[in-house]
C-alpha cells in the first residue's frame, strides 16, 4: 500500500483515486496531525465486507471446509447429465 501525505493526496485528488480504482489498490494517507485514513475504492471495499462476513461465519466456513474436502477426495455429490444439462440451460 502506498503512503502519500494528505498534501499530496489534495493536490493529486484524481490522479490517486483513478490509480485505487483502476490498480485496486488501497493508499494511506498520512497527517502530521491526527490519525491517518485509507483510500479504498467502493467495489473493493465491498468485495473485502463480503470477504470477512464468511470469515466470521462459523457455518459457512464449516460447509467450504466440508466442500473442500469432498472434492479433495472426489467423494462428493456427482450430478447425472441430464442435471448438469438442466443446471447449464442445455
């Protein structure tokens, strides 16, 4: 993650937040004064709210082990042609 000071980040407003968009990657911006704060762009910060809403559910976190582990064996559920045809819209 870059660092750049609030200055900076003021005087290149868009050029940063084009660059967090487009390269999806976060900059801190730091203040002499006060706490620093974080650029983020919207769809990131969306993608990483959903990320830890699975990481902090238990259940969920219990059925991808469960399914990683059935895969990992090819013990898992095999769907017959006609479902896959169905489920593909074939």
């Amino acid at each position: 993650m870059d660092n750049i000071s609030v200055n900076k980040f003021r005087d290149n407003l868009k050029n940063i937040v084009e660059k967090v968009i487009s390269e999806h990657q976060p900059v801190k911006i730091t203040r002499r004064s006060g706490e620093d704060f974080v650029v983020i762009s919207a769809e990131d910060w969306t993608r990483d709210q959903e990320t830890l809403f699975v990481l902090q559910n238990t259940h969920l976190m219990q059925q991808i082990l469960v399914s990683t582990q059935t895969h990992t064996t090819k013990s898992g559920y095999t769907a017959s042609d006609e479902e896959t045809q169905k489920i593909l819209g074939v």
